[in-house]
C-alpha cells in the first residue's frame, strides 16, 4: 500500500507533527521486512477540526471515529485511491475494576510518548517521525524485536483489553516469535476473561492466526498451553490427549490436526476445514481389537464445525464451504467415472480442488510418511470431466421447472423439485442422457411410477 502523499504531509506539519505508527513500524524492522497493506498515522498538535479541513482539501474525510480522535482519510492518485486512519493521540483514564470500565479521550496536546505506552504491545508502541527524526521507542520496543520477543506494555494490558492475549498468540505464530515470561504468566493468569470479547473481534484474530502464519500449530498450542483454547474452542481442547491406535496414526487427535493446518495452503476456508475436520473423533471412538473406529466422524464434525462457527459469527458462506469439506473430507478415490461426478455434484466444482488440499494434508498430518498419488491422480481425472462439461447442477439440465409444469400441467409444488432431482441422478450417470426428449421421458416415468405408488 502507498504512503500518505508528501503534500499532505506538509501540510499537516505546518501546524504540527505526523508520525508514522502501528504495523507498518514494528513490519519495516522484522528480519525479514514484510510488506505491509495498512498504514497508521498519529498527528499531534493540530486539533481535531482543524485537522479535518486539512485533509479534506487533498481527500475525501470521514469521521467515523470522532469520539476515538480517529479520521478515515481516502487520498485520490488519478484513478487510484488509498485511504489511511490517521489519528490524535489517546489516554485512558481507569473507572473501575473491570476491563471495559475505561474512558478513552484524545488530546491533540498529549505528547507521542503518551500514546505509544497505551499499546498493546512493546514491538508495536515505536513511532517514525515523518519530518525525519530518530525513531520513537519508549518501550525499547526495537530490542524486543531483534530478540524476537513479544512483551506486553503494562501488566494491566490484557485487564485492559483481553483481546491482546490472542493478539499475541496470533503475532507469535506469524512471526515466529517467543512470548516473554511475564507475558505468557499474564495470559494464563487472565485466560478466562476472553468470555467477555465479542466473537466476531475473536475470530478475526484467529483468522489472521490461520492464513498469516506458515504453522499455525504454533498459535493454536500457545492457547492450549494457557487456557485460552478451552473458553474459545472447547471441542478442539476435547481432542487433546486422545489417542489414535492402529497403525494409521502417529500422533493424537490435536496434534494430528495441528500438522495438517500446517500442511494446507494459506486459505481460509480450507484452514478452517483442517481445524475442524477431526473435531468429533473423541466422541466416535470405538476400541476394536487392532486399534480404534471412529466412524461417522466427519458428519458429526460437520454439525459442530457448524456450531462453532456460528457461534463465532463467522458468514454464512463460509460455514456452508467449511461444512462441506469437513463432511466430504472421507471421501475414497477409487471411484467410477458416475461416482466421481456425484463427488464433484455434492462438494460443488468450486469446492473440489480445496477438498483434495485438504486430503493431501490429512495424509501430511498422520505423519507416516504416506504418499498422495491416488489424490494427484484423482485430480487429474476430475479435471478431465470437468473439460467434457458433463451436467453437475440443476442449471445444467436440458428442460427446467416451468418446462415440466407446462408439459405435464402441474403446479408449482415440491414434486416439481423432486422429478428435477431424479433427472439430474439421471444425468449424473449419463451425461449424453441430458436431452429434451430424454429428460421428458424419464419424467413421464417418474410421475407414472409416482401415481400408482400413491
């Protein structure tokens, strides 16, 4: 993402100071850099109306944080456009015991320093000044970040705001990075207050948990390790510990889940699913005489993967893509040629390719060292029928609902749902089936067959 134009710049520092704050601080300084979609800016010494009409003459202004001191900035370049949060520095003064009990005032005269304390975190409370002074660093944030280590600014910060005990989890997994002594004891010790965090903040941390991380294994341990996975996800906390014998297996449920996330691609959806596609096997396990069973699971999942998911109010479209390849992930490649385009009806063209990520990392996360080929082979074959263009959905048949109502006088009523479903199993066999004349067959049948059941 660009920068904030130097005429702005100047234009704000002829009445005051802009610093640079935030992520794309703490990310210009890792080891490697990261490139950063998100800018942050400070200004101090220019109030906040005044700060407003100077924007406004290089930009469009919204003052959707007014009360916070926070304006959303949107800078034009020709067809282009960028928009940045720039705003006054903050102080929070305590009304009482609990974490929400705060009053956050901003205060153009407060000093930088003042509001770098306030942060979350010592590698994020570091402030570059853009008239080209020395870095701002109260916390001795830079020496946190070359020694990989996250810390927290106070130890009132997670009474504060309990988010940041999953903040931190989050910025550990990405960067690889140690959380420090005192920090770690913090969030045990503060565990439980993540009940009082509104699900949707939750799962936007645990989304960047799982596609901004190469292992996400190493987030979803450290809130197992403190108490923060078992208010969140008690059903994932559930797999911990429960073996997996027979053979197939070289680690328990958790772990077996913790390796194959690692194994996914960077996709959310596909994430989830991996997080989520076990999630009922300490319910289904059934002892035999060489190992256990744990039949079923995949379509208990589904249900509970649903549940959470909700839960955490994540979209409806999500949940449904989520839910399918949990349900479908047992699927078997030695399949014909009608099973598998039943398989590529049921999972959805748009979803085919993800389930078969998600099988090649289950197969990584059994670590057995098995191999994939079947799975490689599979898409190869599901490939080829896609390019025939056989019919997968409704749309794709030859006549529709208003045909067979016309056809054969019916109302508009479930049967109507009903023939067209059989039509498309129909198809599903023999693609070269899906014809007019040959569709008005079947559905003759169907309804002549369905009288004199009746």
């Amino acid at each position: 993402m660009c920068r904030i134009s130097e005429k702005v710049v100047d234009a704000i520092l002829a009445k005051g100071r802009i610093y640079e704050v935030g992520g794309a601080v703490r990310d210009k300084y890792l080891t490697p850099p990261v490139v950063t979609k998100e800018r942050d800016y400070l200004v101090c010494g220019v109030p906040y109306q005044e700060l407003s009409k100077i924007l406004s003459q290089y930009g469009r202004v919204d003052l959707v944080g007014r009360s916070f001191g926070v304006i959303k900035f949107t800078e034009f370049r020709g067809e282009k456009h960028d928009t940045f949060d720039i705003a006054l520095p903050r102080k929070e003064i305590s009304t009482g015991v609990g974490h929400r009990d705060f009053d956050v005032s901003f205060d153009p005269e407060l000093k930088i320093e003042d509001d770098l304390v306030r942060r979350d975190f010592t590698i994020n409370a570091m402030a570059i000044p853009l008239d080209g002074g020395d870095l701002i660093d109260p916390l001795h944030g830079m020496a946190d970040l070359k020694n990989r280590c996250i810390r927290m600014v106070s130890r009132h910060s997670f009474v504060e705001d309990p988010l940041r005990m999953v903040r931190a989890v989050q910025f550990a997994a990405r960067f690889r990075f140690e959380i420090e002594r005192d920090t770690l004891a913090a969030i045990k010790e503060h565990a439980d207050l993540i009940l009082t965090v509104s699900a949707e903040r939750i799962s936007e941390e645990i989304n960047k948990l799982l596609v901004r991380s190469d292992e996400p294994s190493y987030g979803f341990r450290l809130m197992q390790q403190t108490g923060l996975l078992k208010n969140i996800m008690p059903e994932l906390e559930a797999t911990v510990g429960v073996e997996q014998p027979g053979g197939f297996h070289a680690y328990d449920v958790f772990e077996h889940t913790m390796h194959t996330i690692d194994a996914t691609p960077k996709v959310l959806q596909i994430r989830l699913a991996a997080l989520f596609h076990d999630i009922t096997k300490p319910r289904a396990k059934r002892l035999v005489e060489d190992g256990a069973t744990f039949y079923g699971h995949e379509k208990t999942g589904a249900k509970v993967a649903a549940r959470i998911m909700r839960r955490l109010r994540y979209s409806t479209d999500l949940i449904h893509n989520v839910t399918v390849l949990v349900d479908r992930h047992m699927f078997v490649t030695g399949v014909t040629e009608k099973g598998l385009r039943r398989l590529i009806r049921r999972v959805g063209q748009d979803l085919i390719f993800d389930l078969l990520d998600l099988r090649r990392a289950d197969v990584v996360g059994q670590g057995k060292g098995g191999r994939t080929d079947d799975v490689d082979e599979f898409e190869m074959n599901i490939k080829a029928e896609l390019e025939r263009r056989p019919p997968f959905g409704l749309k794709d048949l030859a006549i529709n609902g208003r045909d067979l109502m016309e056809t054969f006088n019916l109302s508009e009523s479930p049967v109507i749902g009903e023939i067209l479903n059989y039509l498309m199993e129909k198809v599903l066999d023999e693609p070269s089936d899906n014809t007019r004349d040959k569709l008005m067959e079947f559905a003759r049948s169907y309804l002549a067959n369905r009288k004199h059941i009746e």
